[in-house]
C-alpha cells in the first residue's frame, strides 16, 4: 500500500473587513491614506467611494473608521471578535473596543 503525504495552505477565511456606504462616503480617500495595511484603493470614477481591494489584509485597527469626517465606514469584525455584552437594568449593549466603555464592574461577586 502506498502512503503518500501532501502539503497544502490553508484555506483564507472569508473576510469583509472595513465596508463604506456609498450614501454617505463623500469619495475623500482618507480612509486610503490611513489604512496601515493598504485595504482600499482609490475609485478610478471621480466621486465615488474607494475600493475595498484587500477585505483580508485588514488589522480591524479602526483607523478608517475614526478617521472618515462623515462615519461612512463600518468594520464587519469576524464572528470570533465579537465579544459583547448588555446591561441588564438598562438594556444598553456593549462591547470590546468601543469608545466609551462603561465604568468598570467593582461590585464583588454574588454567594
């Protein structure tokens, strides 16, 4: 019988990255400039958004999105970073790298 051993890569895992809404995007290119790893590209048409060239390169940094003068950017965070929580009293929801995070939880635990 003959074994025989193969060596592939493994697979990239489907992506989306940072995503603009083109209704808002007023085609200033600063989310281009900002990006640390070259996700977008300029639009080769004059006033519309960038391409997102390289939804897989993204560090989900956020430097897009706290850049861009009219929130047309969003990250699409991959299932395993989207750790959040809710306040139960509040209803109010949260999650890990927001901007203003709640006060921190100094009450002992119960029992």
């Amino acid at each position: 019988m003959k074994n025989n051993a193969y060596m592939v890569h493994n697979p990239m895992t489907p992506n989306q990255g940072p995503i603009i809404d083109p209704d808002l995007c007023i085609a200033c290119y600063t989310c281009v400039e900002v990006c640390r790893t070259d996700v977008f590209v300029p639009n080769i048409e004059d006033g519309m958004p960038p391409i997102v060239l390289y939804p897989d390169e993204c560090w989900f940094c956020g430097c897009c999105i706290s850049d861009c003068p009219k929130g047309a950017n969003r990250l699409a965070h991959p299932l395993n970073q989207r750790v959040g929580w809710k306040r139960k009293k509040t209803g109010e929801h949260f999650r890990i790298g927001m901007k203003n995070p709640p006060s921190p939880n100094i009450k002992p635990p119960v029992g």
